[in-house]
C-alpha cells in the first residue's frame, strides 16, 4: 500500500509542526523520518498514518484521501508506536498487551496470528515481562508484533532506534526489514536514519527534520542553525552523518 | 466483554512501589471527602453543653399589685442550671464583657435589673414586655451565633412559663372578684324578682281597691244629695230670719236716745253740786284766812262756831255733789248699755244676713259635692283601668327581672373558679397558648445524618475529578486500533465507575458503623450510591475525555456548582434564581435527593426517578464520550502535546 503526501502541514497553537510535506512511499516500502525530539517526528507518522489532523496539503494511503478516507485509511494503517499519543504502558506485562491486542480488533485476530508475528519478528521473550523491563529493541520488537498481528497494510513505528546502543541499532533497523519481509509497508520514525550496512530492502526513503527551536528544555546547539518550524520541502534521499550528534542527547523523546 | 477486559487490564497497569496504592487510595478519597466532615459535624447541636455560655443576673425580685411576689431572673438561672443547654458561667457583668470580647464565651445571656419588675406588670392595664439580652461576637465564632437561635426558643419558653405564672396568678385573682361581684349582683336581681313579685300582688289589691273605691264614691254622691237639700231648707229659715232683724234694731235706738236724755239731766245735777261745794270750800278756806290775819279771833268762840258750821256744810256739800257724780257715772253707764244692746242688735241684724251667704254657699257647695263624686267616679273608673295597666307593667317587670336574674346566674357561671392547681395548669397552657406541635413525616434526626446525602454527593463528585488524574480516559492503543467508539468508552469509564463504588460502600459502611448512619434502607442506599457515583464518574470521564485537562478545570466547577445548586445544604427557594434554574439538571441534585429517601424515609417514587435520573446521565455522558472519541481518534497537536497537563 502506498503512502502519499502532498504539501502536507501541520500547524499547532504556537505555529507549524511542518509545512509543505512531500512524500511517496511505494507499497512495500520503507520511510524513515528522522530527527531530534521535538523536531515535529511523531506529528508527521502520525499524519501519514491518518491520526493527526492536516492543516493543509493531502495525504493518501492506498488511494485512500484523508480527511474523507480517514477511517479507512486508519484501518489500513497500524500504529505500533508513536508516543505519547499511542505506546506501550511501561507497567504492563508483554501477555497482558497480547491479550488486549487479541480483544482490541473488531474480529478477533487469534492467539496463532499474534504467536505468528511474535515469530516472524523472532521476538522471543518472556510473556511476563514487564515493558519497562524489556531492552530497548525487544520493546520495538513487541510493539511491532503486536501491530503486525492485525495485518496491517501500512505500520507506523516511532523511535526504532530509542534508546538503543549502537550495536543494538542494527538489530532494531533488522525488525523494521523483517516487517517489510512480510510485504507491510512501513513508515519509521527515528533520531537517526538506519545505518546502510543493516542492508533494508527496500532502501528507506528518508525526511530529515531540523530541530525545532520552541522545546525550551533543549538550547540549540551553536553549530545548527535554527530552521524553525517552517521546514522547507524534504527531499528523498539517504541521511549526511551530521546528524548523528543528536542522538544520545535525545533519547526517548517522542515529538 | 471487551471492555471489561480492557478495564481490568487499565488497573494492572497500577504497579510499582507506590503506584500500586493508587486504586486503594482513590478508593478512599469518598471517605475523607464525606466521612471526615459528618465525623467532626455528626451532632454539633447536641455537644451545645460544651460551649462556654456567661449569664449575668441582674434582675431584683419585684411584686406584682395584687402582693405576688415575682423573682423570676431566679427562677430563669435554676432553669438554665438545669437545662445543661450549654456550658453556663454565672459571671458578673464585666466579667462576661471581657470574655466575650476574648473569646473565653460564645456568647452572653444578660437579664436586666427590672426583669422582673416588667413581668410583675402582668396583671396590670398596660403590660410592659421583659427582655433578656443574648450578646453575640461573630469574631469569635459565627456558627456559635446561629446556635443561639436554638437556645433563644428555649429560653423564651422557660422565661414565658416563669412569666405567665405571674400574669395568670393576676389575672385569676381578678376573675374571683369578678365572680364574687356577680354573686351580688344575682342575689340583687333575685330580690328584684321578689320585689316586682310583691309590686304584681300590689297592683292587683289596687284594681281590687278601685272597684271598691267607686262603689263608695257612689254612696257618697247619694249623701251629698241629701246634704244638698238639707242646706236648701237651712237657707230658706235664715231668709226669715233676716227679715225679723230691722225691727230690733229700731227698738234699740229708741233706748239709746232715752239712755242720753237721762245722762244728760244727771251731768246737769252734778254740774250744780259741784258749784255748791266748791262755794262752801272757799268759804272754809276764807274762815282760815281770816283767823290767821286777826289772831285773836281763832279764839273767839262765836268764830269758832261759825267755823265749824261752815266746815259742817261744806262737808254736806262734799257729800251731796258725790252722789251726783254716781249718779251721772251710772246714767252714762246706762247709756253706753244701751248703745252696745243697739250694735249687738246691729250686729244679730248683720249676721243674720252674714248667714244668709254662707247658706247659699253650702247650698251650692252640696250641689257641687253631688256633680263632684259623680266627677270621682269617673275618674275612679279611670284609675281602675290604670290600676289593670299597672298590674300588666308589673307583670312585664317580674318577667325581665327574672330574666335578668337568669342572665347574671349564667354570666356568674361562666366565671371560673379556679383552685391553686388549676391556676398553675392554666398558667401553663396560657404561658404557652399555641403548642406548636412538631412532627417529621420522615426524620433525620442528627445534623450529620440530615446532611449525609449531601457530603456523600460530594465525595462522589471528588471521586470522579479526582480518578482521571490518575486514570487514563481511554487505552489510547484501543483508539488507534478499529475497536469501537462505545467499547471504548465503557472501558475507560469502568475501572474508575469500578473503583468509585467501592469506594462509595467504603464510605457508607464508614459512616453505617463509624457514625451511626442507620439508613432506613440500606440496600438501596447502597444501590443508588453506586449508581451515583457511576453516574458521576461517567460525567467526569466525559469531560475529561473531550476537553482535556480542562475537563477537570470544568468538573471542579461543576462540582462548586452543585454545592450550591443541588439543594443538599438549603432550600432552593433560598437561592437566587440561576441556581434554581439549574437545579434540576444537576445529577447531584438526584442524588441528594434519592440518598434523603434511603436514609431518612420517603416517597419510593422519588427513589425510582432519581434511579432513572442517575442512570440517565450515566448513560447519557457514556453516549457522549463515544462521540467524542470518535473524534479523538485523529490527534492534533494541542492534544498531543497539551498546553494544560495535570
């Protein structure tokens, strides 16, 4: 399923998230949008997945039109995680989410399908973990496998690479492959784009997002400039690595 | 089901080291909000014998007219020893001033110096009223002020009764001389019923005597006839009598005349006699003259004869002209005879006439008599008629006297009279002439169990706010996965609406064994508890879910709101016109309401629509939750990163 936007902006109380967003992701592929916190990530998964309300510009998902198509478009869309506004409840058990997630869907998708996704991810934990407990990566893990279990079109996960070790990263950039393996489209979010060497297939396409200069709890560094909230176009392509020194400082944030 | 799950699973999520205490601690803020208020304010009105009351007696004992005496500023302090209404301090004056002010009393109870000299008015024309003077200080406490108001009741009771004994003993006193003054005055009308009794046998003897009246006077015109002719013929015999009388008189005056003849001659005698002697008495006295002028001759014998002859004659003269005058005296006496037998014929002659007058007066006099008794018989007639007349006035006085006698008997009845007993009963029952009797179709005794349903709303209100601060309003995985707008609604709202009934049974058996609620119903108590505070609940959800945290900022308005509108504390009647005009959309107001009914008794109607008024709104704001979260379902900013967060 493909994921189109157009001139897509997303504006808040105190001015734009972003503004004239293009994007194409072909059915199957993969998008990562990357950027520090606060840099309007999560606004813009959000967006394509159909779950943020657009201020202007069109988004379509499998030539489904938001805002009219939004229903269908979000049952074709799974978010397996976009904080704050959809996440794993740090307290509860990896059973207890598979146990809501069986309920959650309108028919309910089987215990086999959700062991499945499990499978497929090779996520292997112990079911009585609690999400707080769970490494960085296994939480990506059961988070998309939890998403996956209701096959999904398109999944939209945020923060692949949080909180993750850099020898930890390609094992979280290989979950996001292995949910292409099964033909889902995926839309990323993450601090950083993945690093070539965990060899995607399809190669991502790529929105780099600047840092926004709103968050107060974060002074800009001297060496970026403050492109504020009025993003230029984002152009496909693969990341610089002048991003890179963003990343342990921004750990865990959700935008 | 779904939702039952998903909202079992909402309260796994409450794990930690502190955060496991959360669903217990929410569990227990109905407690502290509703049970903490009733603990401390369960019968305020009953502990009144704790609060610090100085009484300050002035009064000096007074005595009413009639000699009572009246110590009632006495009477009101052993009353108010007695009571134990509250904590009485009998202070002076200044002492209770400075407390007051200080704080050290709530209020003071002052009775002036002429209470009782004001009460011994009491049987006076012009009463005057007795005052106490209760001195409040809102510095100090403004419930304690209110409080007053109970005592004042009471004291004005007491007061009244100590009073009305004085007035009552008065005015008793008076109703006895009043009934002795009606004794006398009946045993004077029974003497008027006698006296008009004796007045009827009166007239009657009258009537008699009238009759027996005009027979005689008929009797008696029959004599003054006869008299009449009677007189007629004495007046005929004293005509001829009068006619003889001139004939007398002519024979009379011919003795006159010849009577002064007579007397007359006899002067003319004694004239000469007289001559005679006083001739021989010169002629003696000339002898005398003679001897002495010749001395001699005296002695001379032939003179002294001479002289003796002439004194002889002289003394024969004397003697001579004597019998002449005795006879002139007895010719004039004849005369004069003579002259009275002519006036005493005269004056037979006059009344002869004179008798002829008074004849013919007695004549017409008779004749008069005879017309008058026929005159007095008539009248005689007339007064036996009136005498009838009197006897009918005589009649009609006896029957009014009567009738008056009767009346002041009556009125003399209806006069009380009273023993010592029944004057202190009446006094009483005049102390107190109206007794407002009280009674509670449903009572809720205490103040803490009357305001119960009150403070039990508002802990279910609390509740409400205070779950979504720490529940979350909807599995936000649920939202963005295809579950169903309403399923997510139940489930929000269950593990709050779960925790707030239990919530709600912790606090009613709180206040059921802790307090002493005693619920007439506790059941339904319990039933319409539950499903208050899942109405509640389901409100707040409501509000949270669709407007944020500012949903809370809303409920805690709604929630001052329904303190003042939902008619838990006063009337609504009390309230200005907006509270009244919300009143009844209030789900607080329904529950107020129906907790009255369980606990203190009432209409089961009344339970069964604030039931279904409750679960209405529950209902209600659960549909309105749905479709709020349909909209949810897509984000925006604001919501994702909220201005407000709590």
């Amino acid at each position: 399923m493909d994921v189109v936007a157009r001139g897509a902006s997303v504006r808040g109380p105190r001015g734009a998230v972003f503004e004239n967003l293009d994007v194409d992701v072909d059915p199957g592929g993969l998008l990562v949008v990357h950027g520090p916190g606060g840099s309007g990530r999560t606004t813009v998964l959000l967006a394509l997945a159909g779950r943020m309300r657009l201020d202007g510009g069109a988004v379509r998902v499998g030539g489904h039109a938001l805002p009219r198509g939004g229903r269908r478009v979000r049952e074709l869309v799974a978010v397996a995680r976009a904080e704050p506004a959809v996440g794993l409840d740090p307290d509860l058990r990896v059973r207890e989410l598979a146990a809501e997630r069986r309920w959650l869907g309108r028919r309910r998708e089987g215990g086999a399908r959700l062991d499945e996704a499990f499978s497929v991810l090779g996520v292997d934990v112990d079911r009585r973990t609690l999400v707080r407990d769970l490494p960085p990566v296994e939480a990506l893990g059961v988070a998309l496998a939890l998403a996956l279990a209701t096959r999904p079109a398109v999944i939209v996960a945020d923060d692949v690479d949080r909180g993750c070790p850099e020898e930890e990263r390609t094992r979280a950039w290989q979950l996001v492959g292995l949910v292409l393996g099964v033909g889902c489209t995926v839309v990323a979010g993450a601090l950083d784009p993945p690093d070539p060497g965990v060899g995607l297939d399809p190669a991502p396409g790529l929105v780099a997002l600047p840092r926004r200069s709103r968050l107060p709890e974060r002074p800009a560094p001297a060496d970026e400039p403050d492109v504020s909230a009025r993003s230029p176009r984002r152009v496909l392509g693969r990341r610089g690595p002048e991003d890179g020194d963003a990343r342990a400082s921004r750990e865990g944030e959700g935008t | 089901m779904t939702a039952i799950r998903l909202a079992v699973l909402e309260l796994r999520g409450f794990r930690g080291p502190l955060r496991r205490f959360v669903p217990l601690v929410l569990c227990l803020v109905p407690l502290l909000y509703g049970a903490m208020y009733l603990w401390a304010n369960w019968d305020p009105y009953g502990k009144t014998g704790h609060i610090p009351v100085a009484v300050v007696n002035e009064d000096r004992p007074a005595e009413t007219r009639q000699g009572q005496r009246v110590d009632a500023g006495a009477q009101v302090v052993t009353e108010l020893k007695a009571s134990g209404e509250f904590d009485w301090a009998f202070v002076d004056d200044a002492a209770a001033r400075t407390g007051l002010e200080h704080g050290r009393y709530a209020f003071t109870v002052r009775i002036p110096a002429d209470f009782s000299a004001r009460l011994a008015t009491g049987p006076d024309a012009q009463p005057e009223q007795a005052r106490i003077h209760i001195q409040l200080n809102d510095a100090n406490n403004y419930i304690a002020g209110v409080m007053t108001e109970v005592v004042q009741t009471k004291l004005q009771e007491q007061v009244n009764s100590a009073a009305h004994e004085a007035y009552v003993r008065g005015v008793y006193g008076r109703l006895a001389d009043i009934g002795g003054k009606l004794n006398t005055a009946a045993q004077a009308a029974q003497g008027l019923v006698n006296a008009t009794t004796v007045a009827q046998q009166g007239s009657s003897a009258a009537a008699g005597a009238g009759a027996t009246l005009q027979s005689g006077s008929t009797q008696l015109a029959d004599g003054a006839q006869k008299l009449s002719q009677a007189t007629a013929q004495v007046h005929a015999a004293a005509a001829a009598l009068t006619e003889a009388a001139p004939q007398l008189s002519t024979a009379t005056d011919a003795v006159v005349s010849a009577a002064t003849v007579v007397s007359q001659g006899v002067d003319a005698v004694h004239t000469a006699t007289s001559t005679v002697k006083q001739g021989t008495a010169k002629a003696v006295a000339d002898l005398d003259r003679l001897a002495e002028a010749h001395p001699g001759l005296g002695d001379d014998p032939v003179f002294q004869r001479a002289k003796q002859d002439m004194t002889a004659a002289d003394t024969v003269a004397g003697q001579i002209d004597g019998h002449a005058a005795t006879a002139s005296g007895n010719a004039h006496a004849a005369r004069q005879q003579a002259v009275a037998l002519q006036k005493t014929a005269a004056a037979a002659q006059q009344s002869a006439q004179n008798a002829q007058t008074p004849l013919a007066l007695v004549d017409s006099g008779a004749q008069s008599i005879a017309v008058g008794t026929t005159t007095v018989s008539a009248g005689l007639s007339a007064l036996q008629q009136g005498s009838g007349a009197l006897k009918t006035a005589a009649d009609q006085a006896h029957t009014g006297a009567t009738t008056l006698a009767t009346l002041i008997d009556d009125g003399r009845k209806q006069v009380p009279v009273l023993d010592s007993g029944q004057v202190d009963h009446a006094s009483k029952v005049l102390g107190t002439p109206v007794d407002i009797d009280r009674s509670n179709l449903h009572p809720a005794g205490v103040y803490g169990r009357g305001l119960a349903p009150f403070f039990f709303g508002i802990a279910l209100w609390v509740f409400g706010l205070f779950a979504y601060l720490f529940l979350r309003p909807v599995n936000t995985r649920a939202l963005a996965a295809r579950t169903r707008a309403s399923t997510l609604a139940v489930a929000g709202w269950l593990p709050a609406a779960a925790l707030g009934v239990l919530g709600a049974l912790i606090l009613y058996g709180v206040v059921s064994a802790g307090l002493g609620l005693h619920a007439q119903a506790p059941w339904k108590t319990v039933l319409l508890l539950s499903v208050g505070a899942a109405a509640f609940v389901a409100v707040d959800h409501c509000l949270r879910t669709a407007f944020g945290t500012a949903g809370d900022v809303l409920s805690l308005v709604l929630l001052i709101l329904q303190l003042t509108a939902s008619g838990g504390l006063y009337p609504m009647q009390t309230t200005p016109a907006p509270f009244q005009t919300v009143h009844p959309f209030l789900p607080m107001t329904y529950l107020v309401d129906g907790l009255r009914v369980t606990i203190s008794g009432g209409p089961a109607s009344h339970l069964t629509r604030d039931l279904a008024v409750l679960a209405g709104f529950g209902v209600l704001f659960l549909a309105l939750t749905s479709l709020a979260l349909c909209r949810r379902r897509v984000w925006t900013v604001s919501r994702l990163h909220p201005d407000l967060d709590l």
